[in-house]
C-alpha cells in the first residue's frame, strides 16, 4: 500500500491509501464525498527498519481496522520465588 496525496476542495489535502501503482486520477474524498484530484509530490523515501515500518503501519491500520481483542489476556503471575536471598526473610501476607 502506498499514500497518495489528493486535494478537495472543502477540506484541502487528504492522503487515501491504496495498492501501488492503482491510484485513480480522482477519488471521493472520506470526509464529504467531494470528488479530488490526485496531487502528486516527490516520494517519501526513508530508510528505516522493518520493525519500525511495520509498527507505523500497524499504528497506522489501528485508525480504521483496529485490533479486536476476543478473550483476556493471561496474567503474567508472580514470581515463584524472591530474586534476593535477603527478600526471603522478610514477613510473608
Ligand atoms: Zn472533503
């Protein structure tokens, strides 16, 4: 998926996600359904880590697909035993 870059009218510059390559020349825009015009503008290239591109685009997704959370999560517990030979002298609830 690629941002492009249209214009309308009422609401100025919008950015509409689609595949690379299959961006139509004009698009309705999600706010009012105006018709745009595709602006075009230099690519924003960056070099980045996977990780960091994909957690902006899970960021990203989670504006209009967020994650649904189906069941609770585990509990993390607590530890089986005190860390410091110290913390096992002291009173236990
Ligand atoms: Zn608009």
């Amino acid at each position: 998926m690629a941002v492009y870059a249209f214009q309308c009218v009422e609401h100025g510059p919008v950015d509409v996600r689609f595949p690379i390559g299959t961006a139509p020349p004009t698009s309705s825009c999600p706010r009012c359904g105006a018709a745009m015009r595709r602006l075009f503008s230099p690519p924003a290239l960056r070099l980045s880590s996977r990780a960091l591109v994909a957690a902006i685009e899970r960021d990203e997704r989670s504006r209009t697909d967020p994650e649904v959370v189906t069941a609770i999560p585990a509990r993390a517990g607590r530890p089986a035993r005190a860390t410091h030979p110290a913390q096992q002298r002291l009173p236990r609830p």
